[in-house]
C-alpha cells in the first residue's frame, strides 16, 4: 500500500517541497519546487512575508510539476530554540494482564507530565525503552505480563514563538502544518541503515543555518541537538577572505572548496573578482582550503563536545554518518574522522524513483525523510478540519504509533 504525502523543508539555504508517493520498496517522487530560502536565518523566523513568499513559490513548483494542488504539508523544523530531556513514566497494570496499547498511551503520558517553561511546548515525546517490574531495556512490551509498566523517554521542546512565526509564514502561503517534525529525525530516517540504528550512529546533518544531531542507539533516538554553526558560516568566512559578495563566496566553495590544505594541490589557484574597481586576483586552492579547514574543525569540535555532554560519544560503534549540504566538501569525512574518533561516511536519499534526480544528494535527505517520518502519523491524525500540530489524537494513537514507527516518535497533544 502507498500514500502520497508533502513534505516542506524550510532551510536557512533553500525551500523545498516534495510531493511523493511512498511505497513499501521506494519513494516515488512526482514533484519538487525548490526555491532560495528567504527571512530565515539560522532555523529562526526573521521576515514573515518574506518567507512566505518564498514558500509559496517552492509550493507552486511543485504543484506545477506533479499537477497536485497542495494544501498540506509536513514541515521541518531546526533552529537554536530546540532543546531536550528524558523523563520517566509509570503507570500499573490491574491483575498483572497482558500490556495494551492504551497502557503504553497512559505511561507515555505521565511521561510527557513535565514541567517546562510557558514559552516552551513539547514536539516530539521518543520512547527509549520500557521496563516491566523492574526488568529493563524491553523494546516492545505488548502483550507482555506485568504488574507495573514504565517508560524511559525523550522528550524535544520547542519555543512556541519560533513555531508559530513558521506556521504562520506556511498559512501565508496557503499551506497547511499537518505536523511539526525535527530536522535530524527526518535525515536519519532518510539515510541510515537498521544495523547502524541498533549499533548506535550519530546523524549530523550540516545544513545552511544548523548543524543538527540525532544520537540512535538499539534501534530509537537517545539523544537530540542543535548547534547554530554551518555551512553559511563557511560561506561567511570566504566572504572576509576574497573580499567578495556572499553569492560568489558561495559558488567559490561549491567549485574550489577542499576541507582539507593537505588534500589540494600546491600548485592549484582560481581567479575572482573582488569588491571594488580592482582587477581580479589569483587565489591558491591551499589558502582557501585554510580558512574551511579552520571553520570544519570548528563545527565537528561543537559537535563532539555536545556528544560527550550527553554521555553518548562512547556507544557509537557505527560512528557517524554527515548528511546536509555542506557534508558535500571533499575530505570533510576526512576532519570529522579525527575529531570524532570514529568511522564516518557521507550519505545521501536512497530508494527515490520518479522525479528524484535532483534529490539525490545529502542536501535534500531532510527533505526526502519528512515523507517517510510523516505518513506515520496520517492514520493516527485527527479529521483533516483540524490542525494536528494543536489537535487531538485518536485514543490508542501513542501507543500505535509505537508499533507501526520503530518506537522512534510519537505525535504531541499540545491543545488537548
């Protein structure tokens, strides 16, 4: 059985909408609109009606290309305002019966029962595991004997603010949120492999604004980040060392970029044209290879203080797996491996068949797992008059979602 389903990626860099037909063996993409991100910066709101705009000409491709009018959408969301916790939920079972779903529902939400900050709401509860009279690490405890029932979550927040100004730009452009989802979330369910899930992987998906992280170790999510350093500050730093606009720093590091000085030749230059009435100057690849370097390091250093921070950097034994747009920089595997300590591979969306070929490239795994991640919440939605991000479930819905989306994540009943 497939769905079709739409996924808006709403980037600091690019805008992209999907509208794709996921299918058990593949995704078949029947269209895409990408448009040049406007009024975001770092994962963050800066203009309503500029990214509005923006949206609603990435919207407007892709209803031109697949011939769908687009009304819905499952939406990304980063930014420096994303936080995480684990809490713990209990809840009994009478006369040691069997574990329903409605059991797993009401232990998760005693999980949820945390007290967080009034700017703040929940986006994603994630159950780790459960343990059952004490015994621990039960993955699936359904249908299993107990007397007391609980769970080990984790639980990402958001500010309200931030989410609000995103969906409001998305109405705007006269689309619908049918469900928040966590940009690192979606990349992970796009690019990795069920045995690097279990042996434990982080994601790091370096996109234009954030570089975001997802730790996953035996198969769920143990630990969720975000860091405001990326790939725009690269282009930043090129941007003071030509002396150049930030469009042609830009295309600079597309085409000459090396995250390494020792991976470029000595020998090798570019020619650009600077600020001003100047003539244009003959740059070496080295001394450009030298400012990236500098900003890399920079980037995977964050990134190894924040899994260390978690407790996690030990447990990863299938390393990490860079995926994002800047991931794309010949020989950052190369500065991620001595940072991190661990084997790293780049990867990109597998299984897209259609319209895809603009896809596949790690810049768009976000995008491309938005509609895997999503459509696991469609049969569990409310009636499509009301808004899931601030909507009920149906009753049973934690706990089958448990089941049906490798325990990885569960909607959120903000209004409820």
């Amino acid at each position: 059985m497939s769905e079709i389903a739409v996924s808006l990626d709403i980037g600091t860099h690019k805008i992209c909408t999907i509208v794709g037909e996921v299918r058990p063996s593949d995704i078949f993409v029947v269209g895409v609109g990408i448009e040049p991100s406007r009024g975001m910066k770092k994962g963050v709101v800066t203009d309503v009606q500029a990214l509005a705009q923006a949206i609603s000409a990435s919207v407007h491709k892709a209803e031109k290309t697949s011939g769908y009018q687009i009304k819905r959408a499952f939406v990304s969301v980063a930014g420096n305002h994303i936080a995480s916790m684990t809490s713990r939920g209990m809840t009994g079972i009478a006369g040691s019966r069997s574990v329903r779903q409605e059991d797993l529902d009401k232990a998760l939400e005693a999980a949820r029962a945390i007290a967080i900050p009034h700017n703040r709401e929940i986006l994603h509860v994630i159950p780790r595991s459960y343990t059952l009279d004490g015994q621990d690490g039960v993955r699936n405890p359904i249908g299993m004997h107990c007397f007391r029932l609980e769970v080990d979550a984790h639980i990402v927040t958001a500010a309200t603010t931030s989410l609000a100004n995103i969906e409001e730009a998305t109405e705007l452009a006269g689309v619908f949120v049918d469900r928040f989802i966590l940009n690192p979330l979606a990349a992970g369910e796009a690019v990795l492999t069920e045995q690097e899930r279990e042996m434990g992987v982080v994601v790091i998906d370096i996109g234009g604004g954030t570089t975001d992280l997802a730790v996953f170790i035996e198969g769920t999510v143990w630990h969720t980040a975000v860091i405001p350093i990326a790939g725009n500050h690269v282009t930043s730093d090129i941007t003071y060392f030509l002396n150049a606009p930030h469009e042609l720093a830009e295309v600079v590091k597309l085409q000459h970029g090396h995250a390494t000085v020792k991976g470029v030749n000595p020998l090798d230059t570019f020619i650009v044209e600077p600020f001003g009435d100047g003539l244009p100057q003959e740059i070496a690849r080295t001394q450009l290879a030298n400012v990236i370097e500098a900003r890399v390091e920079e980037i995977f250093e964050s990134v190894q203080k924040e899994l260390k921070r978690s407790g996690y950097d030990k447990l990863l034994r299938a390393g990490a797996v860079l995926t994002g747009g800047c991931a794309q920089l010949p020989a950052i595997t190369d500065v991620a491996g001595r940072i991190l300590g661990c084997p790293v591979r780049v990867a990109k969306p597998e299984r897209l068949t259609g319209m895809a070929d603009a896809l596949r490239n790690p810049s768009f795994s976000t995008s491309v797992g938005l509609l895997q991640v999503g459509l696991q919440f469609v049969s569990l939605d409310t009636p499509k008059d009301k808004a899931p991000r601030g909507g009920e479930t149906h009753s049973g819905g934690l706990g089958a979602l448990v089941a049906n989306f490798f325990k990885r994540l569960l909607p959120d009943d903000r209004d409820s």
